[in-house]
C-alpha cells in the first residue's frame, strides 16, 4: 500500500482532512445557530466527522478490516437514537415555551 | 494490466465529486438561514459521504448511510420542523454581539480545520503488512454474530429505549386544546386523554370545572344553554360530533 502514491481516493490525509472540514463546520454550527433544530443538525455533522475519520483509519492502517465498519455502524444506530430523543424533547419544549430558539429557555436563570 | 486506461482518471473524478458534494452539502447545512434547506444540505452531505465510504470499501456502509441518514434522520428532522415551526431570527444578524459570535465561531473551527489537516497530513502512518480479512459484509456479518454480538444485541435494546423514551416525551406536555388554535367547532376536538388532564388541573371534576376550559366552545354554539353544554361535556365523546 505505501508503493501506491498516484491515486487521489487512496490517500489517507485526503479523508482526514475531509473530516476535519466536517468536524469545523459542524463545531461552527454549534456555536453559531441559535434553534435546537439548528443545533442537532450540526451534532449530525460532527458525528458524520467522526465516521468518516474511523472508517479511514480502518481501511488504510488496521489489520481487521471490520472494526471500522461495525464501529460506525454502531455509530450510526446510536446517533439515530439520539436523533429520536432529541427530537422528542425539542418537541416537548416547543410545547411548554413555544419556540425553540435556544436563547429562551431560560426559566433556571436567576 | 489495465484494461481501461481512463478508468483512475474517472475514479478521481468520482472520488473529487463526493468531496465537493460532502462540502457543499455540509456548508449548506450550515450557512442557510431557513432550517429546511439546512435538512436538505445534511442529506446532499450524507450522500457524499456514502460516496467516500464506497471508496473506503465498504458499500455497505455506504448504503446503511443512505438508509440511516437520509431515510430515517433526515425525514425525521424534516417532521420536527414542521411541528415546531422554528424561525429563525433576521433582525439580529447585524448587531454587535452577534457578528462578534461568527468570527469567534469562524476563527474557532478555522482553528480547529487547520490543526487537525496539518495533524492528518504530517504524520507518517504506518500501513499493515498484512490483513486479517477483506471487509467484505460476509466477514462483516461473522464478526457481528461472534465477536460483536453483545453490542449487537446491546444496540438493538438501546433502540428500543430510545423508541419508548421519544414516545413518552412526545406524549406528555402536551397542551389543553383550549388554549391552542385547534378548531373545536360544534363541541370538543378529538384528542385524546383530553378528560384526565382537565381534571388535574382544575383539581376538581365536577361539572362546574368541566366547563371552564370550554370557552372556546361558547362563541362557536351560541345556542346550546348552560345545562345543555354540560350535559353534553359529560356524555361519551362520540355525541358531541358534528352530524
């Protein structure tokens, strides 16, 4: 694998360097939206960061070639049930505060 | 040894396609004011990310990703949206404080890009001589059902508690249907369990409380008397129906 420079897609700094875009532009969403929605959107994108920098490293530096997969996979399920949660509780908010804009749930603030 | 010669020139070009589509998508999910182009843009991501999985062999992968994301996270966030209606505020973009927030979040992941490319593009990784298994889904499928089985079955019980969890949170809270804008022309609206939560918040549950969150329902049937609505109010939801 190292005799092979040419190709583009078997470069492993390629990818990584793919997922560090994703990672700062979902920590950049993070900080910058101001819904719940918003929010969970940029959440999404970090995970996805964090899926494409496992599943590189499983396919250019790991002897099983499996632990990637099933990592992310597992990845993905738990981030669908994060999904589900959060989205149920912006729900239940919206319906005490009518909105979602973070800013406004504020009632803990002295 | 190749048969096609333009076969790696294509591949690049695939390959430089699923990039551009994964940043295009992830700034669009970003960067758009309304929050349904944001949902769009994270599904065009997730599709350009199923791409680079396919490079990094593993079409499964790249598949469940299609299913998980666009399918089910996407349209799931699609029907958030729509029941919570969030706006996005415009008249604040231009303030001090604001502006102030995008260049410290702008500089922040700048920051962050820049490290962790010069990190990932610096360091000498070092390759395997050899591999255990090609990654294929049938090592993929063996490793889940020997190796892997417990998280196996552990996500599957993680999924069903968050099922049950989302169900629970999205039932309760929900608000008496006088104080929203359903329509409850010609009686009551149909929802249920409406009875129980009147009777614990008015603490009470006789007919004088009954009808104190009705009063919706005293502009929309003028003629109905007193006695009448709550006789009505105490009768089985399906008399009060329009006929």
């Amino acid at each position: 694998m190292n005799e092979t420079p040419a190709l583009l897609f078997n470069r492993l700094d390629l990818y990584l360097i793919a997922a560090a875009f994703l990672l700062a532009v979902g920590i950049y969403g993070l900080i910058r939206r101001r819904t719940l929605i918003g929010m969970l959107i940029s959440g999404e994108l970090i995970f996805s960061a964090a899926s494409l920098n496992l599943m590189a490293f499983n396919r250019f530096t790991a002897h099983d070639q499996t632990v990637g997969q099933i990592f992310v996979l597992f990845i993905m399920g738990l981030a669908a049930a994060e999904v589900a949660i959060a989205l149920s509780l912006i729900i239940a908010v919206y319906r005490n505060y009518q909105s979602v804009r973070a800013a406004e749930l504020s009632e803990l603030k002295g | 040894m190749n048969p096609f010669p333009a076969a790696n020139l294509l591949l690049t070009g695939i390959f430089l396609f699923c990039l551009a589509t994964l940043a295009a998508g992830a700034l669009l999910a970003v960067f758009s004011k309304r929050l349904i182009r944001s949902v769009c843009g994270l599904a065009v991501c997730c599709f350009g990310l199923a791409g680079l999985y396919y490079f990094l062999h593993s079409p499964f992968l790249a598949m469940m990703e299609i299913l998980v994301y666009v399918g089910a996270v996407c349209v799931t966030i699609v029907f958030a949206i729509m029941l919570a209606e969030p706006e996005e505020p415009s008249d604040a973009e231009t303030s001090g404080a604001s502006m102030m927030w995008a260049s410290a979040a702008l500089g922040v992941s700048l920051a962050v890009f820049c490290s962790l490319a010069w990190l990932g593009s610096q360091t000498k990784w070092t390759y395997p001589v050899r591999l255990d298994n090609d990654g294929s889904i049938a090592a993929i499928g063996i490793a889940l059902l020997t190796t892997y089985s417990l998280p196996f079955e552990l996500i599957s019980l993680a999924l069903l508690v968050a099922i049950l969890g989302a169900l629970v949170l999205a039932r309760t809270g929900r608000s008496l249907p006088s104080e929203t804008n359903i329509p409850v022309a010609n009686g009551e609206p149909k929802w249920p369990g409406t009875n129980g939560a009147r009777r614990r918040v008015d603490g009470t549950s006789s007919d004088e409380s009954l009808e104190l969150p009705d009063v919706v329902t005293t502009a929309s049937a003028p003629h109905g008397s007193h006695a009448h609505r709550a006789a009505k109010a105490s009768q089985p939801r399906e008399e009060s129906q329009p006929v």
